[in-house]
C-alpha cells in the first residue's frame, strides 16, 4: 500500500510523502534480501546535505530506508525503466551535471534545504566498484553553502553475502551500472539476497568552508572508511 499511497500523496499533492518513503525503501530491502549494519548516528542538526560514494541502484534503497530525504540524480535516471519512475516518485531532483548549468543545477537543491528536506548527493557523478572512489565535483556543495546546511559525508561498503566476504563476482554484480538491462538484472537480484551493506557515517562538516574545501574534505572522510574497512 505504501507505494499506492505514494503515488495518490504525489499526485493530488497531499504531504510530503517523507515516512512513506521510508516505509518504502525499508519494504524493498526486505524483499531484495538486503541487510544494513549502520555505523554512527546521523547529525541532530536540520536539513542535512549528505554526500555518499556510489556504488549501486541499491545505495539508493539503502540510505532512503535511514533517513527521510530527497534524492539528486542526472538527468538521463529519469528515463531509465521502473528505476526512473520510482526516482520521480520520491521527488528526486534531476540535473544535468553541466558546468554552463552550474547556478541552475544548485538552485533546486537550495529550495530543497531551505523547506527542510534533507538532500542526499553522489558527488562522483557516476558509480564504481565499490573499493574506491572517484573525484568528487565540487560544484553542488555549493548549494549547502547558500542554504546554511551541514554535510554529513557517508561511506557505503558493500560488505559480504551470507557471512562470507564478497567474492570479485559477487561484486561485479551488486555493482551494476547501465551496461545491462535492468529487468534482466533486477530479476536476477531478487533471487540473490543475502548482501550486507555497512553504512558508516562520518563527521558533518560546516558549510563555512569553501566549496572545494567541502568536496575535497568529503572525499577524504568517505575514502578513509572505505580504504580501511575493504582492506580489512
């Protein structure tokens, strides 16, 4: 039903849907197989602006069922089968990621911060296997800035699958990107739970620091965990 309730709250424009979504994100784990270990709480402080490492479609579940928030996601998300439909349905915000769309990009996370929604960035711009990470763009922490909101940096460690450590196949495939069609994928994952996903949450970072302080900053807190949690 949450999903039903959802979609009628969205279109008839009734609340913002925040508990719903997460009753929706923790009902989708559940039926995936998908285990979360969480690591620290989030910071008291409203809204927050948390930036995490992408590894997956599934990064998406797993911090939507810990926090109500909205997501940023490129553009092209939007069209992408069942995957862009329910994107739009939890008011993710699309952007382009094109540096002569800067101020354009950051405006509607800014509204977002301001109404007091928190607001969750994958600052590489695209997903990796999950054993490092890629540069973060500084640009949308820029938005933070503008709306006075902390950044809480968060690393997400896909972990194991049934108590053993993720095996390189294993991870090749919760890794999947947009080289495969989804459904193929996604059928194949719901007949494959079992996969632990560590959150650990890092220190929020004020928005007083320069925006490339904030990004580089990020990237380091995020990368530490995940250097020294995959190694171990």
């Amino acid at each position: 039903m949450s999903l039903l309730q959802q979609t009628a709250g969205f279109l008839l424009g009734t609340g913002d849907g925040r508990h719903l979504r997460l009753r929706f994100y923790r009902g989708a784990l559940r039926i995936l197989g998908i285990r979360i270990r969480v690591f620290h709480d989030f910071s008291p402080r409203r809204p927050l602006c948390i930036v995490a490492n992408h590894v997956s479609y599934l990064d998406v579940f797993v911090l939507g069922s810990l926090i109500p928030a909205v997501f940023v996601a490129k553009k092209e998300v939007r069209e992408w089968p069942v995957i862009g439909w329910i994107a739009w349905l939890q008011r993710t915000i699309f952007i382009e990621r094109k540096r002569s769309k800067a101020n354009q990009e950051v405006r509607p996370l800014v509204k977002a911060l301001d109404r007091g929604s928190n607001v969750i960035v994958f600052p590489e711009g695209t997903s990796t296997d999950g054993l490092t990470i890629l540069p973060f763009k500084s640009t949308l922490f820029e938005a933070p800035k503008r709306a006075n909101a902390y950044i809480q940096p968060v690393s997400l460690v896909y972990r194991e699958r049934h108590g053993d450590k993720l095996s390189d196949k294993d991870r090749q495939f919760y890794t999947w990107g947009t080289d495969a069609p989804f459904f193929h994928h996604f059928s194949k994952l719901i007949m494959r739970p079992g996969v632990l996903v560590e959150v650990w949450i890092r220190k929020p970072l004020s928005p007083q620091l320069s925006r490339k302080n904030l990004a580089k900053m990020s990237e380091q807190r995020i990368y530490y965990a995940l250097r020294r949690l995959v190694n171990r």
